[in-house]
C-alpha cells in the first residue's frame, strides 16, 4: 500500500500594529516646582504636565509633605483646570505650619480628577540667625539678624506669621526670653537685646537662640561674655608714683567698693561706678610697699579683678613692723586758697580706721567739715568746677573737671 506524503504550507501573515489611544493618555504624569526651594508664605510656581487629557479634568488636589494643602492657597482659591494636552500650570501658596515650619525637603504631589498624580521634590530653607558683637560683656547690646523665616505678607492665600522669639541660654538648661519681633515681607528681620546681666562672667558659647510656636525647629548663634579687665598706667614705679587704673567690660552703673595695691586698701571716692559703657577710671598714689610685682585688686560689684604693678626703689621690708614717718601739716585752707571758688569739695580716706573726712566751702557745711589740714604724703581727692592749672602744695598741678587724685 502506498503511503501518501502530505505536505501543508503554513502562511504567517504579519498583523498591522494597532495603538490604542488609551495607552497615549497613559503616559506618566510629570510635576515641575519653581523654585524648588521655598519659605512658608512664599509664592511658587506648580507646572504639570501628561494629565488627563481632553480638557474636562481639573485638579483635585495638591500635597505638601503629606498634608493637603488648602484650595484658597492655589490659582488665588480658583480652579485649576487640564487643558486638552494635560497640562496645567498654577501657583501655590506654601502654608505656614507645623510640616514647613521645620526645614528639609517634602514631596508635594498633584492629582486630577481623572485620577492621574505626579509628585516632585520641594525644600524648605532653614532659618538662620547672627550676632554683633559675638563677644560683649554682660548687659551690653546686641544686634541680632535673622533670615529664612515665614514671609509677612497680606497676598491672597498667605497666613498670619507667628513671632520670632529669642532666647539667651544662661545655663545649658536655663533660657531667658530677651526678644521678640515678625520677620518681613522677605522673611528676615533685625533686632536687638541686652545680655543678661545673670550670665555667667566670663563664659563662652552662650547659645541664643529662636523660637517660633508650632515647631521644635530653631536658628541658633553663640555668643560669649567677657572678662572685665583692669589695666593700670604706668605698670612700674616707685611708691609715691601716681597710677591710673582703668577698669572695662564690668557691668553697667555698679559701684567700684575697694581698691588695693600690694594688699594695702587705697582711697577711692565713695560714689565711684561704672558708666554705661561698663567702664570706671580713678588714680592712686603706689604706697609704701615692696620692691617687686604686687597685685592692684579692684573690686567692681560682686567680683575683684587684678593687674600687676611693678614697684621699683622702695625701702620697704617683709618685716610686720612698720616706719611711721613724721608728716607735715598745712592749713587746708590756706594751700588751696588759689583755687577760689573752683574748688567744691576735697576728701581723704584714712586706711586705719577706714573713714572718710571732708571739707566742703560752702557756709552750709561749715559745721560738719572733719577735714581741715593737708599732711604731705597723704592723696586727697579734690573736685572742681573746670579745668585749672596752678600752684598748690608748691607743685604745679593740673586739675581737670570733677575729680582729682592729688598727692601732697
């Protein structure tokens, strides 16, 4: 029997590609920010495009940072509407809350109606502060700058901006509200505050820093406070050598209450304080002490600060006994006789007893003068109306307005 041999011819036919208009309309969605790093209040551009098309979707919704953000902060509380490409383009309004509050990067998503979403990335700008000086004593004034915080503004759309508070840290754990102010149109600001008259003398990186309700988010800066200082004018002498002794950096308007040279309490007038600058200046006569460096202790307030002083030629022992030398007496009144009536007052602090005698013109006062005669090697403190140059004691002497340390 013979076997018949088939042969069937397979025909591939190649089918025309069809593409469906659907699968167009599925193209990812892109979202664009401008810019892309922004501050709470501050207008930005949103731009989307390969939404849904045909020109009936508008958008929905738009997010920051997970949240939704208000329809009245986007196209001015208008709808934003798809054209037919799928493209939009509106602006937002970037809220003031608890999210953008804090600085960092959020994804800000939108989403049509058609259900088509996009996202992109937007930065919120940290808060910065600084300080002039960054070194002052305490009580003195500072200007603070900050930038990067809420805008101020009054646009359509834009939140009410809470203040800026700052704090002093006078202790890790003990801050000092000193300051409190809106930023501007821009979000900065300037301000100044006084430096705590508690912070620790001295110190260093005090933080300042700010506040601002609904965040833990701050701006910091650090500031140090400064050691007074005493310096003294001539550092070297022999006693009897009249020094100035000029203290800075101490607080404000406080009482310098004694002064000391080689731990001998010298005069001082008894209402000398700082002025506003935290400064005081006075002059002494270097007493009777050993040759060598001694310490001048001046203490201003609460605290005693030292400068040496090198004293040169004196006869003076370490031996607990001490000379007492013969003094010469004048009339008081007689030896400044030649300053007339620009004499007001004249005072000596006696170190033995720690008492202070006076003298006083004026007939008022005549019954309660304790001080009538000048002995030569004592330092008088004697106050004038102006400046005067004449011959008192047989030394030429310049006197200047106010107080005078003059030794006889």
């Amino acid at each position: 029997m013979a076997l018949a041999l088939l042969v069937a011819t397979v025909t591939f036919v190649k089918m025309p590609t069809l593409i469906s208009a659907n699968l167009v309309s599925q193209t990812a969605a892109t979202l664009v920010i401008s810019p892309t790093t922004a501050l709470p209040n501050q207008y930005i551009a949103v731009t989307g495009e390969d939404f849904t098309v045909g020109g009936a979707a508008t958008i929905s919704t738009i997010s920051l940072g997970g949240s939704i953000v208000d329809t009245g902060k986007i196209n001015f509380g208008a709808p934003v509407n798809v054209d037919s490409s799928g493209k939009f383009v509106t602006n937002l309004v970037v809220p003031v809350n608890s999210i953008t509050l804090t600085p960092g990067s959020y994804s800000m998503a939108a989403t049509d109606s058609g259900g088509k979403t996009a996202a992109a990335t937007l930065v919120i700008t940290a808060p910065t502060i600084s300080l002039s000086p960054v070194s002052s004593r305490a009580g003195s004034t500072i200007t603070v700058t900050g930038a990067n915080f809420p805008l101020n503004s009054t646009n359509i759309g834009t939140d009410q901006v809470p203040p800026v508070t700052i704090n002093y840290n006078i202790t890790t754990s003990n801050a000092k509200q000193v300051a409190s102010i809106f930023p501007d149109s821009l979000g900065a600001f300037t301000t100044t505050f006084e430096v705590p008259l508690s912070a620790t003398i001295p110190s260093t990186a005090n933080k300042v820093s700010t506040a601002i309700p609904g965040t833990s988010a701050t701006a910091t800066a650090t500031h140090s406070v400064t050691k007074p200082l005493v310096t003294a004018s001539p550092i070297m002498g022999p006693p009897g050598t009249v020094i100035t002794i000029t203290g800075t950096e101490f607080n404000s308007f406080i009482q310098v209450k004694s002064l000391s040279i080689g731990g001998i309490q010298v005069e001082i007038p008894a209402n000398l304080i700082t002025d506003s600058a935290g400064k005081f200046t006075l002059s002494s006569v270097v007493p009777t002490i050993e040759n060598g460096t001694q310490p001048i202790l001046a203490q201003a307030g609460t605290s005693t600060y030292t400068v040496n002083f090198s004293v040169t030629g004196s006869s003076a022992t370490a031996s607990t006994t001490q000379t007492v030398t013969t003094k010469t007496t004048y009339q008081l009144t007689q030896e400044l006789s030649p300053l007339g009536d620009n004499l007001l007052r004249v005072y000596r602090f006696h170190n033995v007893d720690k008492k202070w005698t006076f003298y006083d013109p004026k007939p008022e006062f005549a019954s309660f003068i304790t001080l009538t005669e000048l002995a030569t090697g004592n330092a008088y403190w004697i106050k004038v109306k102006r400046g005067q140059t004449t011959v008192i004691g047989g030394t030429y002497r310049d006197l200047f307005e106010g107080w005078n340390l003059v030794a006889w």
